[in-house]
C-alpha cells in the first residue's frame, strides 16, 4: 500500500505541475493579447533645427547672425593670411618688382620673338637679338635725354631764376596784391623747412650707394629674367601646370592663355597711346621753344603708364617749365596741348586701339593705382593696372564668361602666351 500511496502522490504532483504550467502560459498569452490591442503612445515631436545649426545652441541664435557669423571668421583667416604674404613680398620685392617688370617687357617683346622664330631663327638667338634690340633703343632714348638735359641745364637755370622774379612781381602787381612781408615769410618757411630736413636730406644722400646697387642688381635681374621668359615661357608655364591636381589643369591653363593674351594687349596698346603722347607733347613743347623737349617727352612716356594720373602729372610738369621758362602765356599754350592731347587719348586712342578686351572700368582704375601706390610705391601704381586686366581676364574666363575680343586688330592679342 504505502508504494501505491506514493504513485498517486506523484501522479498528482505531475498533474497540479502540468495545469500550473499550462495555467501560465495561458495568462501569458492573455497579457501579450491585451498588450496588442492596446494602442502604442504617440512618438515625440523632433525639436526643429535649422540647418545652418550644429547643436541646439545655436536655435535661439538668429539666422543673419549665424551667417554673419560664419562669414567674420574666415574672412579673419584670410585677413592674416594676406597680411602675413604681403610682409613677405615686401621682405624680398627686391626680386619680385624685377620679375614683374621682366613680364610686362616680355609681353611686349613676344610677338617680335615668335616672328624672328617664323622667319626660321633660332629661338635662343631670336631672343637674343630682341633683347640687344631693346636694350640699345633704351640706351640711346637715355643718351639723347640725358645729353640734352646737360646742356640745356645753365640756360634753365638762369630762364628759372627770371621766371621766379615774374611770379613774385606777378604775385605783388595782380589779383593777390601781396606784400613784400608775406613774400618774405612764404620764403623764409621754405628755406625754414629745407633747413629741419637737412639731416634727412644727408641720409637719403648717403644711402644713394645702396639705391645705386639695388637698382643694379635689380637691372640685371630684369635682363636675366626676360631672356627666360621670352625663351621658354610656355615651358615654365608647363611646369607650373603640373604642380596643381589634373582636373584643374585644362581650366588654369586657359585662364592663362586668355590673361597672358590681355596682358600682352594692354602692355601694346599702352605703349603705343604713351608713345603717340609722347610725339604730340614733344612737338608741341618744340614749336612753342620750351626747354627740354625732349626729355620732357620721355617723361610723358613713362607717365603715360600710370593710366589717368600719370599723364595729369607728366603734363603738369611740362606746364610748370614752360611757366618758369617761356611766361605765362607759353605756359597756358603748353596746357591747352596737353589737354588736347589728353582728351584725344581718352576718347579715341583709348577704345580704337585696346579695345573692350582689356577696357577697365575707372574707379577700380583708381582704386586699384590707390593701393598699389601704398603698397608698392611708384613701382605699384605700374603694374596695379596689368594686374586687374590679367585679374579680371582670368576669373572670367574661369567663370565660364570670356572676355571678348579686341576692337581693333592693331593690338590684337596673340593666341599663345610665351610667360
């Protein structure tokens, strides 16, 4: 009996065991059921963030301050950054301001390269020979100015010391009435202020040998440097391509070739608007009997460079020897040419022989010889204006939006660099 008592036992423990089991995973089911039916909670809704935001920090900040923003510091980044390389090129411009000059001179003198080069010369000769070529003419024009201004200096000295006796009687007898006490004063100020610079004066004086060798070296950097370009140009400038990626290559390299062609226009048609100056105030200086014509012309040339404010200056000093020279009505003759001249330079000479492919609006003509000026000094004011043609022949034309062609085919720009 007592194993029979003990089968039932457990006989009913695996029963109860089996209903206990079965019972929970009914309730199971019961629970996941009910949990199924019931509906899920909505989700949360996104905070919204503008785009230009990196983190919510930024949401209460308005949108025109966070560009505002994002725009002050890079251009603080470039700031410095052009700070720091303008430090450096004024630390060794005694290289670059030659080499810039050796361009410019390249872009005039290469169409006389590449014609000796068709005519069956060989290009190191041909460079050779245009080099010499320019190097005399430049000797000679120098010569002839300097031989000039020699001989004509003890008859200016004398013509100076009339013309200023007029001016005073001028200043005493006509529409000022001034008198012999504030003549004095005006005078002794000037002699006053020769007297304080006189230290500086010396020192300029002494460092005359440093200009001197600078200028030298400079010089034969010039020489040096414009052998090559003319030479190999399109080889450097190959080099060159090959230090930025492939895909920007084809882009750069017709950039260059639209700027190096708009700035070989501009140095042409430059020299031939300061060359046409030039003739025309000389012969007008000629006719009227004013000493140094010459080279007071020359001095129209190289001013004729500095577009609108080198001609004004040039013309000016022209006026001012005549006045002191010749009397004041030579000196008002002397300045109606140069006006003449002038407004015939700006309104025919100018858009015939440039063209609209190096035309440059005036303000940023100014602004531009404005910066160069305090940058660079005289040297600046040259080269401000080529700089904005190539500037704006390049972005252009890597803009997708090629400057047109030149006018006229007098200074048509030549298909192929040569720098």
């Amino acid at each position: 009996m007592g194993r029979l008592d003990n089968f039932k036992a457990n006989v009913r423990r695996a029963y109860e065991a089996s209903r206990a089991s079965a019972r929970a995973k009914r309730e199971q089911e019961e629970r996941e059921r009910v949990d199924a039916e019931q509906p899920l909670p909505e989700p949360a809704e996104p905070e919204l963030m503008h785009a230009s935001t990196a983190s919510r920090d930024d949401v209460d900040v308005p949108y025109a301050l966070r560009i505002g923003g994002a725009w002050a510091w890079r251009i603080i980044v470039l700031g410095f950054l052009l700070v720091y390389l303008l430090q450096f090129l004024g630390k060794i411009s005694i290289v670059i301001v030659p080499v810039l000059i050796a361009m410019l001179l390249a872009a005039l003198l290469a169409p006389a390269v590449r014609w000796l080069n068709h005519i069956r010369v060989h290009r190191s000769l041909a460079t050779a020979i245009v080099v010499l070529v320019g190097l005399a003419a430049v000797a000679g024009t120098l010569t002839m100015v300097i031989n000039q201004f020699v001989n004509g200096l003890p008859d200016l000295t004398k013509n100076a010391a009339e013309g200023v006796q007029q001016i005073q009687t001028w200043l005493k007898n006509g529409p000022l009435h001034l008198t012999d006490a504030q003549l004095g004063s005006a005078i002794d100020s000037v002699t006053k202020s020769i007297t304080t610079n006189k230290e500086a004066l010396t020192t300029g004086a002494i460092t005359t040998a440093t200009t001197v060798f600078e200028v030298l070296s400079g010089l034969f950097l010039v020489i040096f440097t414009l052998f090559f370009f003319l030479r190999d140009g399109r080889v450097i400038w190959r080099f060159l391509l090959r230090l930025v990626p492939n895909q920007a290559r084809e882009p750069l390299d017709r950039a260059g070739v639209a700027a190096w062609a708009s700035l070989g226009a501009y140095v042409r048609a430059t020299v031939l608007v300061a060359f046409i100056d030039a003739v025309g105030i000389g012969i007008a200086l000629a006719i009227l009997r004013v000493p140094f014509a010459l080279p007071l012309a020359a001095l129209v040339f190289l001013g004729a460079f500095i577009p609108i404010v080198g001609a004004t200056l040039s013309g000016a000093v022209a006026v001012l020897v005549a006045l002191v020279t010749n009397g004041p009505l030579t000196a008002l003759l002397v300045l109606a040419a140069v006006i003449a001249i002038q407004q015939i330079e700006g309104h025919l000479l100018q858009p015939l022989i440039m063209g609209r492919a190096v035309a440059i609006h005036p303000l940023a003509v100014i602004l531009g010889i404005a910066a160069g000026v305090v940058l660079a000094g005289i040297v600046g004011a040259l080269i401000a204006v080529p700089l904005i043609a190539v500037l704006n022949t390049a972005i252009r034309q890597l803009a997708g939006r090629p400057q047109p062609e030149p006018d006229s085919v007098i200074v048509k720009a030549p298909p192929v660099p040569t720098a």
